[in-house]
C-alpha cells in the first residue's frame, strides 16, 4: 500500500523529525523524466501516425485521466494526512493518559513487572491501539504484547526526549511489531522523577487499510466519472468524424484550395447564400457579370439584398420556384439579363441555401471587349506600319539618289532613337503587353502630332492579382484613346498626355492619365462610366470607359475624376494589389 506517502512529514503534533522512511513510501521521478515522458506522450498524440479523430479521442482521454488522476491524488494524500494526524493524536492522548495512572507509576518504579503487565493488560483492553509498550527509565520493556520480548531494549531509538526531556510527541518507527505511528509520553513520580517510557502504537497496515476502505465509495465515483469521459470522448470524437465526412484536416485544406480554384476558373458566375440570404461564396466572374466593386472575400457575410436587385432568384423566393427545378431561367439581376440555373444546398435533408451559376444573355460584352483589344492592336500595328513605310520610302530615295552614307545615318540614328525608346519603356514596365502597348501608343501619339510622355516615377514591377495583362493593358490602352481623342477636340491645347502607372507601393497599383482637351462636364460625371455614355457626339461611342469601370471595380478598385489646368481631365485609377 502507498496511502500513507504523506507519514514521511509528521504534523504539527510532532516535535520529531524521522530519520528513516518506510520503504514503500512514494518516491517522486525527477522533473527531467517526467517532462521526457510528457513529451513523448505530446509527440505521440500530435505527430504520430494517427487520424484526426483519434487524435481527438486520444487527447480527450489524456485530458480525462490526468484530471482524475489529480483529484484522486489530492484527495488521497488530503484524507491520508487528516487520518494520520487523527491517529497520531490518538495514540498521544492515550499515551499520556496511560502514564498518568498512579498504579502504573508505582508498578514502574518498582519495576515490578507483573504488576506492570496486569495494568497494561486492563488498558489494552480499553483501546483499539495494536500495542502498549512500557519500559524503564533505561529502556528496557517492562510490558509488551510478546511476553518473550520483556526485559530486552525497546526498538526504534525514539525515547530518548521523553526520558531525558520528559516531552510527549509522536513518532513513526520500525519497531519490533513492524513500522508503526507511536505516542511517546514519560512516567513521572509526583515529585518530577522520569522512571519509564509508555508506547502506544497503531500498525501502518491497519491504518492503510482504514483508508482504502473509507476511499472506496469515492474511488468508485472516481471510476464513474472517469468512464463517462471516456464514453463522451468517444461520442465527441464520432461526432467530429461525422462532421468532417472521414476527411483529414490537411485533405479538407486541399478541397477548399481546389475549391477556389475551380470557382476562379469558371466562365461563368457563381454565387452562393444560405438560408438566411447571406452571400457565402462568390467568384469574380460573378462580381464582374453583376459589376459588384468588391472583392469575393469583401462581400462574404452580407446580405443579398444589399447587393443583388433583385435578389429573389439568387435566395430560392422567386414566384413558382421548385427545389428540384435544375433548368436554366432567364432572370434579370443588377441591370443585366442573365441565364441562371440555381441547385440547392441540402443538409440532412433541409435546404440551408442555394447555389446559382449564371452568364450574360449574349455575348455581347464577350464581343465588344475582343473588338476593343483587337482594335486597338490593329491600331497600333497600322501606325508602325504607316511610320516604319515611311522611313523605308526615305531610305530608298536616299539610295537611289546615291546618298548611301545619308541613307546610312538615317537608318543609325532611328534604330538608335528607337532603340532606346524600347530600352526606356521595357526597363520602366516589366509586363511585355503593356510595354508593347505603350510602345505603339507612343507612336500614335506622334502620329497625331501629339506627346505622350511618361511620368518619371512610372514603374511596372508587378500586376494586381486577379487583374490579367491584357485587362491592364484594355484599362490604359481605352484612357490613353480616351485622352488623344479629347486633346485633339481641343483647338487650344498644347497637345501634351501624361501617364503615370506605378506600382511602388506595394499596396496598390496607381495609374493616372492626363490630357489637355476641352474637360467633361459635371453633369457627364456620375454616369460617365454607364455603358453607352460618352461625352462625345459621335455614335459608337461609351463603351471604353465602361469596360475601364467595369474591370477596376470588379478588382476592388477606385476612379477618380479630377479638372486638370488649365483645361483637360485627369483620370485616376487606384487597384489593391494584395
């Protein structure tokens, strides 16, 4: 038994310390085993070659058994010292009261060990100590429960304060009788003379046993709880299982990833709510078909209603509509006429939300943006033709003529010209398309008898994510047009466009364009960006600055419009690249 660990300190009854321990007593591993054993333990649970959920359990259980463990230990070594010094108060009480009797003080004296023993026999029998030892002031028994033991030395050497101090304390000794928790109290004449020493002593045994038998109802409480937690550790565990479908913590990162990737990589739009209308999910390509100016993390959480007119459709409230209604519909969302088709989302049976996919009607958009972009490369193309025909016709007059070292510097001086042209705009823009962009816009300028200059802060090391080459280069491409078709409106202007596309903070991507035409009027400016607005009176016209607005706001941009001095119109245009 290890119950009575905690004898190794005695209690404020004690005015003893031990020398030795029993040597059953508990003895306590050192930390440094104990943190390799906690360690091993936590390497076990969080890196060893187990599922989630038995993961789970098995740090459940850990948790369970350690709490257990502790309240049993507290309560152990708690009742443990609280029955020791109960006992050990008890032998010290009888102790002395038995070395009080005047009988027994005078049989002592004498030494009269018949007298003694018929004395201890009566007091023995009064109490439920397992043994009343009496010795002389020398320490030789004069009464113990094995007759043949009288007359030799009391065992223990733990007399020595009650026969030369006269002091009465509690001991804990190996004795003949085996280890033991004794009372010690002198026998004193009425004068002060110590003649002898009374041992009453109570086994460790018998007190190991009182205890196991009082701590049984609560160690099976103990048992009881211990169990509940193991089968509700098992319950959880099941229910953890159940509610990640069998799937590993790092199996369910990559079906999210594949998930966002597969929503990027639809043509069309997709939009997810739950019951209640709120927007779970939702890829670009249905920001930009409903020209929402957020970003698909921004909208998550919000209400449909705030940001889908109307909304019905998208929230399964729509007139007529079935749950198992899977065919496409022709709705009308955000001013766009869209072909819809909408699944629900069912768990265990209840719909907790739906899921739409939905395109333009037409393709109109689809059209008008490849037109506008091959244009605009057709543009380019015809310019470098137009000015390179030019320099070609030049050098072969020059040629014929015979002016061949003319003909020469003139081929030298344009490649040099030109090549640090292209040096310049390829080392200021990383991206190849809008280098080359810029790079024939710069030429159309000069065609026009504009200049087009650069902004010597511009910078192009990287592009917004979600904002593609091409779209970057449609977005400055339809500003740039935009600026020499207002600056060439404009009988008094100097004729200069400024552009500024900089990417040194890495926040965001400024692009700010400059030209000096005739300035658009407030009215224009709220509903400049609509499809089909333009400040212009020609037809065919407000369609760029629609596409601008439509590919900005789709990535969580902004534009701002701005009077230039002393006339013209600044466009500036603020992208988030994180």
């Amino acid at each position: 038994m290890t119950c009575l660990a905690a004898f190794d300190t005695l209690s404020h009854l004690s005015t003893s310390s031990l020398e030795t321990s029993p040597p059953y007593l508990i003895t306590y591993r050192s930390a440094a085993v104990k943190n390799k054993a906690m360690a091993s333990i936590s390497n076990f649970i969080f890196k060893g070659k187990l599922t989630f959920t038995q993961r789970v359990l098995l740090l459940l259980l850990t948790v369970a058994v350690v709490q257990v463990a502790i309240i049993a230990g507290f309560y152990h070594f708690y009742f443990s010292d609280v029955l020791k010094q109960q006992v050990s108060k008890r032998a010290l009480v009888q102790a002395r009261e038995i070395a009080s009797d005047p009988q027994l003080i005078q049989a002592v004296k004498k030494e009269d060990i018949v007298a003694v023993h018929k004395q201890i026999t009566r007091f023995q029998s009064l109490t439920d100590a397992k043994f009343i030892v009496v010795g002389d002031k020398h320490g030789i028994r004069l009464a113990h429960p094995s007759s043949h033991k009288i007359g030799l030395p009391m065992k223990g050497g733990d007399n020595e304060k009650a026969l030369k101090q006269g002091l009465h304390y509690v001991s804990i000794r190996q004795g003949s009788l085996g280890w033991s928790v004794r009372g010690k109290s002198p026998i004193e004449t009425k004068q002060g003379e110590i003649v002898g020493v009374v041992s009453v002593g109570y086994l460790l045994s018998g007190i190991n046993a009182a205890l196991l038998l009082y701590s049984m109802p609560f160690f099976i409480v103990l048992g009881f709880i211990l169990l509940s937690s193991i089968l509700a550790a098992w319950a959880f565990s099941k229910h953890i299982k159940k509610q990640m479908y069998d799937m590993e913590p790092k199996e369910i990162a990559t079906t999210l990833q594949l998930q966002k990737s597969v929503f990027e990589a639809i043509y069309e739009g997709i939009l997810a709510v739950d019951s209640k209308g709120e927007i779970i999910s939702a890829n670009q390509q249905a920001l930009k078909l409903l020209g929402i100016a957020s970003h698909s993390t921004q909208i998550q959480g919000q209400k449909s209603e705030q940001l889908l007119m109307p909304c019905d459709f998208f929230v399964g409230k729509e007139v007529g509509s079935t749950p198992d209604n899977h065919l496409p519909k022709i709705i009308s969302c955000n001013g766009e006429t869209l072909v819809a088709t909408r699944v629900p989302l069912i768990d265990e049976g209840i719909i907790v939300g739906w899921v739409t996919s939905f395109r333009i009607k037409d393709s109109k958009s689809t059209i008008t943006y490849q037109l506008l972009n091959t244009r605009q490369q057709t543009d380019d193309l015809r310019v470098l033709n137009h000015e390179y025909a030019n320099k070609l016709s030049t050098v072969s007059g020059l040629i014929q003529m015979g002016n061949h070292q003319q003909a020469l510097n003139l081929i030298r001086n344009e490649s040099e010209s030109h090549q640090t042209l292209v040096d310049e705009i390829v080392g200021t823009f990383d991206s190849k398309v809008v280098a080359g962009l810029l790079l024939g816009k710069y030429i159309r300028a000069k065609e026009l008898g504009l200049t087009l200059e650069f902004d010597p802060y511009s910078q192009l090391k990287l592009r917004p994510e979600g904002l593609t080459e091409d779209e970057l280069a449609t977005v400055v491409g339809n500003l740039l047009d935009n600026a020499f078709e207002a600056t060439l409106a404009n009988p008094n202007s100097h004729r200069n466009i400024i552009i500024l596309l900089s990417d040194a903070n890495k926040s965001e991507l400024v692009i700010e364009v400059s030209d000096n035409g005739l300035g658009i009027p407030d009215s224009l400016k709220e509903s400049l960006f609509e499809k089909g607005i333009s400040s212009k009176k020609r037809p065919g016209h407000g369609i760029g600055l629609y596409l601008v607005h439509q590919l900005v706001t789709s990535n969580g941009g902004s534009i701002l419009i701005d009077d230039a001095e002393p006339t013209g119109t600044i466009f500036s245009i603020f992208i988030p690249s994180e």
